[in-house]
C-alpha cells in the first residue's frame, strides 16, 4: 500500500471513530505491515494536509482525533442556541487543586482553598470522569489519594499533564478553572476552554457551559482557558458554608 492509500485509510477511520485512536490500534487496520513510527509520520503529514481547514487532527491522552478549530465555534454554537447549564466556581477550583497538585487528598484541598469541600464537590468531578481515587496516604484514616484521569486530558483536548499552562500561583491556578465552560464530547469533534467573568461570592461564582472547541492557543495566561464537558449529574451549588 503507498503512502496516499494509508493516509486515506487513517483519514477515514479517525473521521468515523466518535473516540480517540491510538497508534497501536490503527496498526490493526493495516494488518500490522505499518509500524509505529511510520503511522506517526503520516499522521503528522495528514495534520499538515488538514492545516487549512476547518478541522484539525490532534494527539490527546487517549490517542489521536478530528475536531474542529476554535474559529468555527461561532458557527457551530447556531447549532445549539439553547443556554447551557453551569459550574459552580467551587467545583472547578477544586478540579485545579487535583490538576495542578496530584495526587492530593480531601484535606489537602480543603487547606489549599481554606473551606471545607461539600462531598458532592468531589462526586461531581468523579461522575464526569475528570477525577479518580488512585490510592491511599499512609496516614491515620488512610484518606483517599485523587488524581485527574485521561478523560480530563482528552476534554481539554491535552496529551499530558505537562500540557496544562503554567501560573505562579495557586490562586491563579484556581482562577483559571474556576473560568472553565464546557461543552458535552458526544455532541460535537471537540471541546475548548473560555474564560467568563467571575461572579462575586464564592457560593454565587459559576460557569457557563458552552458549545466549545479545543484551543491550542489557549494555554497562555492571558489566552482564554480551557473549556470541559458538561456533569452528568447536576452541580452542587458549592461548598460547606462553615470553615476550618
């Protein structure tokens, strides 16, 4: 098979597929005659064929994927005029503190933002699939050790953690997610953060979720964050009101 007739056969099943491929499985579809490295290759060439369009071929956690580009969300929002539900500011700091300080337990959030974190909090982000429970510290009680997973990588349309924007401080980490919309992956190719004003309050701040696609360039400072997918559940309006 040359090259041209693999680029198609890749084109076609990554387009077809509603999941993320990884290299190992597309070798199935070549009867493992291609390797590894040469299936990378004409995946980085049908990025550059697909360079002008308005869908782009990316690597996130779980392997590789069509989506499209971040100028085309005003266009596919008219798909879907209907007001989005929302985040509690609650909910997407504590998503921060995991991302940013993993693998950290219940109290080692609650000390980070200073309030103790309602259990729907925690049930919220587990239910999405954004968290999980790893292990557990060698401590008294043995707490529960939370990390994010690959589906959090894949939303924010990331291959690694390393990928995250980098801030000085917690408090901006804590901003910037607590910033997050989101948008539901079945719906649509891809996801992508946008930041929305904060509202004041700490119970009163939310999140309005959006149709979205993933930014690459959305891992600046001053860039628009990232936007997620929406709960399967509905959103805990926040958090404890007492404090430590």
């Amino acid at each position: 098979m040359n090259t041209v007739d693999a680029k198609r056969v890749l084109e076609t099943a990554l387009i077809c597929s509603h999941q993320p491929i990884q290299i190992r499985d597309l070798r199935v579809l070549f009867s493992d005659a291609l390797g590894a490295d040469t299936i990378r290759t004409l995946l980085e060439e049908l990025q550059l064929d697909w360079a002008q369009r308005g869908v782009e071929l990316v690597q996130v956690a779980t392997g590789w994927r069509f989506q499209s580009r971040p100028e085309m969300r005003e266009f596919l929002d008219r798909l879907n005029p209907e007001k989005p539900p929302k985040y509690s500011r609650a909910v997407m700091e504590t998503l921060a503190i995991v991302a940013y300080r993993q693998p950290v337990t219940r109290g080692d959030m609650e000390d980070v933002r200073g309030v103790t974190i309602n259990s729907l909090v925690l049930k919220q982000l587990e239910d999405r699939g954004w968290v999980e429970v790893i292990g557990h510290r060698e401590t008294v009680g043995r707490p529960s050790l939370y990390a994010t997973t690959r589906q959090f990588l894949d939303d924010l349309g990331l291959a690694s953690l390393d990928q995250l924007p980098v801030f000085d401080s917690a408090q901006a980490q804590a901003n910037a997610f607590a910033r997050l919309g989101e948008d539901d992956p079945s719906l649509q190719l891809n996801m992508v953060l946008e930041s929305s004003e904060s509202a004041e309050g700490e119970a009163a701040a939310t999140v309005d979720v959006d149709l979205a696609e993933i930014s690459s360039t959305a891992l600046h400072d001053d860039a628009p964050i990232f936007e997620l997918s929406s709960p399967r559940d509905p959103a805990p309006t926040g958090d404890d009101t007492h404090e430590h």
